[in-house]
C-alpha cells in the first residue's frame, strides 16, 4: 500500500513519533512517504492508497498548515488517519481536522493522541540541568511503542473513526472570552521579538531552509518575518544558539534530540 505520512514538527516530538509509525508501516512492506509539512510540500499532494497526518497542539489547536494541507489533498474515498503531540491539552483538534477530512471525502479509521514535553515551556523557564528542565521533561506518555503499534494496527482495519468531543470543551463557558484573547496574546507576542545575535551565527542557513512557513531569510544577516507558527524549531535547532526571543530565551535548554525513558 503506498502511504503519505505527513507530519508538522518544530522542535522534534512530532517527527520522533512519525519515524517510529514509518518503522512500524515499512516493517509490514507498505511504501511510506515520509513528509515535513511546510508550505511547500502541502502543494501538488501525490495521490496515495492512505493520508497519515501528524502535528503538534499549538494555542489548543492544530497548525493552520495541516489544514491548509487537507485541502489541498485531491483525493477521495479514501482513508485518513491523525496523530497529535501535546503537552496538557488538545481541546477538540482532532475532531476539528477529521470533520475537515469528511469534507474533502477522506474518512478517518484511527488516531491518536501522545503526551510529550513542552518545548516551548522549556525554552522559556528552564535553565540547563535545573529542577524545571527535569520536571518539564518527566512529562510524557509511556509505552509509546506499544501505543503506535495499536494505532498502525488499526489503520488497516478500514473502518470509520467517530472522535469524540472531548469532555472538558463543554465547560469552555465558564473562561471568560477575554481571558482566551488574553492567552492567545501572551502566546504571540513573542512572534515580533525573534532575532540571530550576528557575533556567534555561522550563517549555516539551517534555520532559513528549515522554518515551515518560510519566515525566515538572510539578508546580510538572519532576519524573521512576522508569518510565525511559533513552533520554536528555528530556537532549538541553531547550532551556535545565536538565535534567541527578547531576553526570554538566554541560557535556557534546548531540545535537540529526543530522549525519552521508556523503561
């Protein structure tokens, strides 16, 4: 069976995962497409016998790409399945971008939601080696082998996948409308605030060939548009750790590999 597995990933959670279900998939002699979402790759979708579609939860929502990439999928009657990575909470996303999915006549048969640290809360409260950077990463699902193993396996089984509203959005009411745009703020407003420190970069262009949204450009020096998904790659991925957010970002830990304990 010929798979594209798409993943959205910023700082490595999403893509950890994603290689591990491409493992599972090429094990069983299915061809598997492994692809980054960026605004790019979401143009000119090859058709596929299947649609995987990882991505990570931001301001408890999906990225605005994954359903900018549903769209552009010109396929139909076929199956489409999710996985998410998040740190609290996923509110409604997967039932959101499934119900999008139905529309464009694809229809979901699994998914699957994972706990996996914050990244973000790393990069902007916890210092190298300290009690928080610990905490932070304590957090996330185990058994996360035997979990991508039961959702590979149900992929094939081909049947419908209602999701259900999960119980907690129910009781959205009782945040007031202004605490959420208050939430949403706080969340962007580091967006304008992102800069490379020009003494230590080595202009390895990595961060401009690597941002997903194409917000990133060299200019005599790095310089960061506004069209950001805060997905944090370009912060934790620099090899010199030139690039920072104000001076939220000094000395604290970035999250280039993935290690997880699973004993």
């Amino acid at each position: 069976m010929k798979i594209s597995l798409f993943y959205y990933s910023g700082a490595g959670n999403t893509k950890f995962i994603a290689k591990k279900i491409s493992s599972n998939l090429k094990k069983l002699k299915h061809e598997v497409s492994l692809i980054k979402i960026s605004s790019s790759s979401i143009i000119n979708i090859q058709v596929s016998d299947m649609y995987i579609i990882g991505f990570p939860i931001y301001d408890l929502t999906s990225p605005q790409l994954v359903d900018d990439l549903i769209y552009n999928i010109e396929d139909s009657n076929k199956p489409i399945s999710f996985f998410c990575t998040k740190a609290f909470a996923s509110a409604n996303s997967i039932k959101e971008v499934s119900e999008l999915s139905s529309k464009k006549n694809l229809y979901t048969v699994a998914q699957m939601e994972l706990y996996m640290p914050a990244t973000d809360a790393l990069i902007f409260f916890a210092k190298k080696d300290s009690f928080s950077e610990k905490i932070i990463k304590f957090f996330y699902s185990r058994n996360i082998d035997k979990k991508i193993d039961k959702f590979t396996s149900k992929i094939f089984k081909n049947k419908t996948n209602k999701i259900q509203q999960k119980w907690y959005v129910y009781l959205s009411f009782l945040i007031p409308q202004k605490t959420k745009d208050d939430f949403h703020a706080q969340y962007t407003k580091y967006i304008p605030q992102f800069y490379s420190q020009t003494d230590i970069c080595i202009e390895c262009m990595k961060c401009v060939k690597e941002c997903p949204r194409d917000n990133i450009r060299f200019d005599e020096q790095i310089k960061f548009e506004l069209n950001c998904d805060m997905c944090l790659h370009c912060v934790h991925h620099c090899p010199t750790q030139s690039i920072q957010i104000g001076d939220f970002t000094q000395n604290n830990v970035r999250y280039k590999k993935v290690d997880l304990n699973q004993n």
